[in-house]
C-alpha cells in the first residue's frame, strides 16, 4: 500500500470498458479514489498527441502518466499488495496478465473486422476455440493452486483474479452465453468470478459504473 498522503489518480479511456476496466476494478478493490476520465471521440482527437503513447487507456498519478495496460495492472499490483508473496506467485500473476492480454486481443477481431463473412467466421471461431482455450489453461491455474484458496495465486485477492474475473464477463456480454459456454460450465471458475464479485469494493464499483455493454 502507498504511503503518506494518497495520490491522485485518473484513469482515461473511452466510454467503455474495454482494456480500461480491469484497471479500475483493481483500483477499486484496492480502495484508491480515481477519476473515472471517460473521453468522447471529438476530445480524444484533441488529446491524442498529448497522451505518452497515442492511445489509452493512460493511468495518471499526480500527473504522470502511465502507458499500456498490462503496465498499469502490474503497477498498481505492485504498490497495493495485489501481487501475491515472492516472486513465483509475482510471475504467475504477470503470466495471467499477459495471458488476459491474448485473450482480448482474439475477442475483438470480430469487431475489428469490416467483412461480414469473415466477421461471423470470427465469431464462431472465439466461441468455439479461444475462449474453451482460455477456460482449460484458467481452470488448470486455479486447480494447480496448493493454497486451495478459490484464488488464482496464493491465498487472497490479487490483479490476476480481476482481469479472468474480466475476461468472461467480456466474453458473455460480447457474445452471448453460447459463445461463453465452456466458461458457463466449469463449476470452478463460476466460483471464481463469483468470489471475485463478492468483493465490497467491487460489488460498489459494479453497481455504479456505466452500463455499457463492453
């Protein structure tokens, strides 16, 4: 946990939840107050040349900014003690971040994509191959835990726990339960995101963010 005075945080990101998301429920679990900075597209034309790297979603911490958002879990993992004990469950936690990060990259082809055809084709794809990928190496990790805690590492909360929390909530809002039925079925991580839910700050943080669909 930082120490002295609290800093001021900002996160930017558009009006969604995106790559952002994670990032504020970690904030949230961790009890930081932030700025919860929701760019429109006529401003991020206006704010793009500003930002570190052209793009969001930028963590600003008393006005320095941070870039990538697999930078900023790892950050605020770091100084809120969301990391887990020594560096095995550390590497661990960055392999899960870094495995959130794959899995977002795959969920939005469909929607990058312009041709209809190839887009359905996307689509089907996600839901019959990536995310039961996903599902199977999630659930292996959450087995292979010797806590035996309902966590992903070790034996409390950390960021690797909210970004798979993420990663079906995604998954079942962008496409449907069908899509996510692999997920659907695996008792373990229905636990899993259960717990992550149950959270107070997170439960809070649900309750009144946007509601967008992703």
């Amino acid at each position: 946990m930082l120490r002295g005075n609290m800093p001021e945080y900002r996160v930017i990101y558009f009006d969604a939840r995106g790559r952002a998301e994670p990032i504020r429920l970690s904030l949230a679990a961790a009890g930081q107050v932030f700025e919860d900075k929701r760019v429109q597209s006529e401003e991020w034309e206006k704010m793009k040349s500003e930002m570190p790297q052209g793009a969001v979603p930028i963590l600003s911490v008393d006005g320095h900014m941070i870039a990538q958002s697999t930078a900023i879990l790892r950050y605020i993992a770091r100084e809120y003690d969301m990391y887990g004990e020594g560096t095995k469950n550390m590497t661990m936690v960055d392999t899960i971040i870094s495995t959130y990060e794959d899995f977002f990259t795959e969920m939005i082809k469909p929607y990058m994509e312009q041709d209809e055809d190839k887009k359905k084709e996307l689509r089907k794809a996600f839901g019959e191959k990536v995310v039961p990928k996903f599902v199977k190496i999630m659930s292996k990790t959450l087995s292979d835990n010797k806590e035996n805690s309902g966590w992903l590492v070790g034996s409390k909360l950390t960021v690797a726990d909210i970004v798979v929390f993420c990663m079906f909530a995604d998954a079942e809002s962008l496409f449907d339960k069908t899509a996510a039925e692999a997920f659907l079925e695996d008792a373990k991580l229905i636990a899993h995101s259960e717990k992550v839910a149950a959270n107070s700050a997170i439960k809070a943080w649900i309750a009144k963010r946007p509601n967008n669909a992703f």
